[in-house]
C-alpha cells in the first residue's frame, strides 16, 4: 500500500510542475517576458532553466528516477519561485491576498517535495529497480 501511495504522490506533484514546463515550452517568449517583469537577470536563460526543471523534473517524479535528486531540485526551484513570484509582502494590498495563498500554497508542495528527498520512491518506481539488482 505505500508503495501505491508514494507512486499517486508523485503523480500528484509531477501533475502541478509538467503541465507548467510545457506551456513555458509553447509559450516561451511569454515567459521570458514575465520572468522579465519581476526584474530577474537573463531572463531566457532563467526561463530555459525553468522548463527544464518542471520538465525533467517532473518525468523523474513519474518514472521514480533519482527521485531524491529531482525532489531537491524542484524544491529548491519551487522556493525561489515563490520568493520571486509570490512576494505577497511587497504586493499591492488588492493582490496581496491572492499572493500570500499561492506562495503558502508552494510552501506545502515543498514540503512533499521533502518528503520525497527524505523517503525516496518506494517500490513503484525506477529506483527501486535499480536498488534491487
């Protein structure tokens, strides 16, 4: 049973970060553009490297392949993008609201997320293959 769990866990996870890489993938210069807006430096870099983590990332979380590794990552990429994205302290008071709940909201996502690098894929997953040979 809990490899099941673990394996909807990271379904579930994987489910809010690969949707977003792919439509920064379709939507590239949009992204560019935001991530623009916000003031960050080399914003194509910074939108390449945004899609590749949610993409890569999130194909690792489905298949359980170094699934610590791409947890840590995606955690990591998750935090700064909610400091960044989600500054709800630096909001206008009609947005702040809104803000607060979407960074709160990734706070919880980093926390799975470090349940994974702490756990690990359990049996369902490429790792645990890799473990048992």
């Amino acid at each position: 049973m809990n490899n099941a769990i673990n394996l909807i866990g990271r379904l579930l996870l994987a489910a809010l970060f690969l949707p977003a890489g792919l439509s920064k993938l379709s939507g590239f210069e949009g992204t560019v553009g935001y991530i623009s807006s916000v003031g960050l430096p080399l914003p194509t870099v910074a939108a390449a490297v945004a899609l590749a983590v949610e993409i890569v990332g999130s194909v690792a979380l489905i298949a359980g392949f170094q699934t610590r590794i791409a947890a840590a990552v995606l955690a990591v990429f998750t935090l700064v993008a909610s400091v960044f994205f989600h500054a709800f302290w630096a909001a206008a008071p009609e947005q702040a609201f809104v803000q607060q709940l979407l960074f709160f909201k990734n706070i919880g996502v980093i926390g799975g997320l470090l349940v994974l690098v702490s756990s690990g894929a359990a049996g369902l997953s490429l790792d645990a293959k890799k473990e048992a040979q």
